[in-house]
C-alpha cells in the first residue's frame, strides 16, 4: 500500500479518489481506538497492581510487621495499643471456607438446572425461568446481605438451635444463591452450543434423554460447564458486602459450618474506613488486597491450566 | 411385489404433518429385505422426513404428528407396547453430516453397548472383540487399529462417516437408513461408503436417502421416487430409470425440474 496523503489534494489522492483524506484518517483513527480499548484491560490490571502494592509496600519494611505472621498468624489485633499484631490467616481460612460451603451448595443446583433449562424443560417454561434466573443474577448483594441477615439467619437457628444464625452456612448459603444464577446462564449456553448432531447421534442409537445428557453432552460441553463453574467460585471469592453482613465477621478459624468467620474482603470494607491513612493498620488492610489479587490470580491461572488440559485430550 | 416375508418396512396410508404443513400424505410403501433402496426427489419432497419415520426420530420435536402405520420387521412402531429403545437399535440411522461423537474411536463404537447393557455385563475383552469385529465390518480396522483412542471427531470425513456405521453394528441392526450419507464427502470418500454399502448389503436392509442421481441409480437396487410429499414412483432402479412409468420421473430424472 502506499502512503496515506497528509495533505487534501496530494498525488495519492488524485489517484484514489473514492476515498477521502478524511475518511482515511478517519479509519486510522477508530483503528487506533479500539487497538487502545483491547489494550486498556492490561493497563488496567496492571495500574491496578501497581496502586494497591504502592499504598501497601512501605509496610513490609516497618518493625511492626512480618510478612511471616501476615500469613500464618491468626491474630488479628489491628488497634492494639502494646502489642499490634496483623495475621490474615484466619480471614484467608474463612474466605477459603465460606468459598468452599459455596461451591459445594452452588455447582450441583447451578449445573442442575443449567441442564434442566437446556434439556428437559419445554420452550414455555425454558423463557420464563431463564428471565427469572437472570433477574436473580441481578439482585445488588447488598440486598442479598440483608436476606441472609434477617431471613435466613433466623431459619438457620430454627433449624439447628444454633445461638447465633449470622454463620459460616449462612455465608455460603447466600453466596450459593449469588453463584447459582451466574452458573446457569453460562453453563446453558455451553450446552446450548455442543451441536445438535450429537443429540441426534445419541438419540438414533436409542439413547434415553439422561443417557444422551451424561454421556455425550456433559463430555462435549465441560469447558464451556467448567468455565460456568469457575466463574461462579470467582464472584463467591471476591463478594464483599452479603458475607460481611451474613458471616458473622468473627476473626477465628471456623471448626464446623455454625462458627461465625470474617473473610478478607469484609474485613477490608468493615476496617478500612476506620484506618488513619498512611498508618500501618490501612497499608497492611491494602496488602490484604495483594493477598486477594493473588489468591484470584492464582484461581484463574490454575483453571487457565485445567481448561487447557482438558483441551488437549 | 413380492410377499409380506421379504419386506423390512412397510407404511400404509403415513400421513406426517409439522405443525398445519403436510410433510407426507398417504405414503404406502413396502422396502425389500436385504437390499439397497434409494429415494430420490428433489428438495422438500418428504425424503429424508420418510427416512426419518423408520425410526421414530422424528418425534424429538414435538410439532411433528403422524398417522398411518408403519410395520417394521412385522411389527408397527406406534403400538404403545412398542420400545422405541428397541425400534433405534434394530434401525440404526446414519446422518447427512458424519457426527461422530466427541469421544474416542473406540468409546464412539462401544457407544450402543454401554448405553444397552448393565456395567456389569460388560467385560472389557467383550468390548475390545466388539470393536474389532466393527471397525473390521466397515474396513476401518487396519487405518485405526493403533488410532483408538484417538478422538472421533479428528479422524477423515470418510472414516469419521464409516465410524458412523461401525458404531451401529455391535447393536445388530437390521435396518440401515442413510441420509445423504455422502454430502459432506468428496469422491473418493463417496466410492468408500458405496463400496462399503455393497459389503453390508445382504446382511441389512439399507434405505439411502440421496440428491445424487448418479448415486442412486448405480448404488441401489430399488429407488422410490417422492415429490411434495407423495410416493409418484417405486419399482427397481434398472426399470425406474430406464422405463419410467410416470411422466413426472421421466422429467426429474431427466433434469428438467429439481
């Protein structure tokens, strides 16, 4: 191609004359916006990084600090006067525990109904429950926090006579209820896309519809189901307000599902307003947030590997 | 015609609608035992819905309504007693596009027996001779015998169509019905699956479904000649190519509408 002519009226001009100066450069310039709208995510994740580590780092060379006990202490004594002493270990547990209550409750019901959605269920009903489900993917968590605050904390000590409803269970449950919608209306889409050859292959071979599902739908669509999955663990592990507000936000290492835990989220949102900027308190909350970054990181990358695994059988 | 002992399907008076349309009406038709039968017509003329009959696969979609009756292998399918587990396996179908499944070639062939069997009466060495037994049926046995555990999908699309076949046979169907079974192939793949219709002749009653002419008249013994949704002509494919008895074939086999 030859050059594009700056000036209206050059020689390269005359000999396209379809196209305008202006149009071309009109071109070059959307072209070069969208090349910087696929770049921004990167710059974003990385500016992102880059702000939090810098509100963080000078904490790492103070004498209160050892990044030891920040990761392996359960003493959580940020305002202590003789003895601060900042250990996430507690809080890494009960984000890990109220995660794993979620998954545990959320990936059977969402991969359930994802199936029954995409399979079983008639055209009719198929349109009415998938805008149910999404209308719950769209309840702010707020509001979700509220639910397990009053509604099912009391169900929780009703049923187990427990002391205090706003617990681990709790947590998950709501967490369950976030993650269900997410799983569904991504895992009905994987289904949705396996081709419907393969249903008629199954079906031709006498197949019952359950067979057809766990023999050949399941295997042809376990990325797009593990994808569903994952996504649903990924907003159960950065959900901030529902767990502050249905955990209980104890700091302690929970021994069964009724022990009320604190998640390193709630902890951030519950304690940063309160930290004197510039203390140490408010750089080691931040460094929480690195500790976050990295956990998510590190949720993706292995998901990125198992994807990948699966890929190439 | 010959007798009622020698016919593997039979329909009387087949009337199918999709929703109001009328895909077929008034279809009686009986398919020889044994042989190679093709049904030629142009797009839209109710072929492939006839085909699609034979083993009920049709009702997936539940718009479809049939009345008639359709007796295959001396037993009419709509009879409520009637297991269409049953029917699907002594009918076996293969399909326009090969869509073998996204597993390996040899859970692709064990596909029927582990869908028809307990766990338990399946023995791994029952499995193994089972898929040797197919694949060698259907001439796949040398290219894949190293390739099993290969997965379907990354095979030729002849081999993944003559995958198609062998994964009917552990079922011992009796019936083979064929939708345009080489569309999606090139020549030599579509010489692969003729020759291999020869093979399996005799042994199973093949119903092919064809756009190619050229196809029907030297893969098949009788063809069925449909359009709009009528049977116009069924006789030998020597006899409905050469002598036509209705004007209507003479026109389609001559090429003037189609």
């Amino acid at each position: 191609m030859s050059a594009v002519p700056l000036t209206p009226g050059g020689a390269a001009a005359e000999r396209r004359p379809t196209r305008s100066t202006l149009s071309l450069l009109g071109e070059r310039v959307i072209e070069a916006l969208i090349k910087l709208s696929g770049v921004s995510a990167v710059i974003f994740v990385v500016a992102i990084f880059f702000f939090i580590f810098r509100e963080a780092a000078p904490v790492l060379w103070s004498k209160d600090f050892h990044i030891l006990e920040f990761l392996f202490s359960t003493e959580w004594y940020p305002t202590s006067v003789s003895n601060v002493r900042y250990g996430t270990l507690a809080l890494t547990v009960g984000t890990l525990s109220v995660t794993a209550v979620a998954i545990v409750l959320a990936v059977p019901f969402g991969l359930g109904a994802a199936i029954f959605v995409s399979e079983f269920c008639s055209p009719k009903l198929k349109e009415t429950l998938k805008i149910v489900i999404e209308l719950l993917a769209a309840i702010p968590s707020v509001v979700w926090g509220f639910v397990g605050l009053t509604v099912m904390s009391k169900i929780i000590v009703t049923l187990t006579g427990t002391a205090v409803g706003v617990n681990l269970l709790n947590g998950g449950v709501i967490l369950a209820l976030m993650s269900v919608p997410i799983i569904v209306s991504i895992g009905e889409d994987a289904l949705r896309a396996v081709p419907d050859s393969y249903r008629e292959a199954a079906v031709a071979l006498g197949a019952t519809r359950w067979q057809t599902v766990y023999r050949v739908l399941l295997p042809a669509a376990k990325n797009g189901l593990l994808a569903a999955v994952l996504l649903g663990v990924g907003r159960a592990v950065g959900e901030t307000m529902a767990v502050l507000m249905a955990t209980g936000h104890a700091v302690h290492i929970p021994d069964g599902l009724l022990n009320s835990v604190r998640t390193l989220t709630a902890n951030v949102a519950a304690e940063l307003g309160e930290a004197p900027a510039g203390s140490s308190h408010y750089r080691v909350l931040f460094l929480t947030g690195v500790l976050l970054f990295w956990i998510t990181m590190v949720v993706n990358v292995a998901a990125d590997l198992v994807v990948r695994g699966i890929r190439r059988k | 015609m010959s007798g009622p002992g020698e016919l593997s399907i039979i329909t009387r008076g087949l009337n199918l609608y999709y929703g109001a349309f009328q895909a077929l009406s008034d279809i009686s038709v009986g398919i020889r035992r044994g042989l190679i039968t093709s049904m030629i017509g142009p797009s839209g003329c109710g072929k492939t819905t006839l085909l699609r009959c034979f083993n009920r696969v049709n009702e997936r979609y539940d718009y479809v309504r049939t009345t008639g009756e359709i007796i295959v292998l001396g037993r009419n399918i709509y009879d409520p007693d009637v297991s269409l587990i049953e029917l699907r396996k002594s009918v076996g179908m293969v399909f326009q596009r090969p869509n073998p499944l996204p597993v390996s070639v040899y859970e692709n062939v064990v596909f029927g027996l582990r869908i028809h069997s307990d766990r338990s009466a399946l023995k791994r060495a029952d499995l193994d001779v089972a898929v040797e037994k197919a694949l060698t049926e259907v001439g796949l046995w040398k290219d894949l015998r190293d390739r099993l555990k290969v997965k379907a999908t990354t095979l030729q699309l002849e081999q993944q169509q003559k995958l198609c076949i062998a994964r009917l046979l552990p079922l011992k169907p009796e019936v083979i019905l064929m939708d345009e079974p080489c569309s999606a192939l090139d020549v030599e793949g579509t010489r692969g699956i003729e020759e291999l219709m020869f093979e399996l002749k005799g042994r199973y009653t093949i119903v092919i479904v064809t756009h190619n002419m050229a196809q029907a008249r030297r893969a098949s013994d009788e063809s069925i000649f449909m359009l709009m949704g009528k049977l116009v002509e069924h006789a030998p494919t020597e006899d409905l190519f050469l002598n036509p008895k209705n004007p209507k074939t003479l026109e389609y086999i001559e090429g003037r509408y189609g």
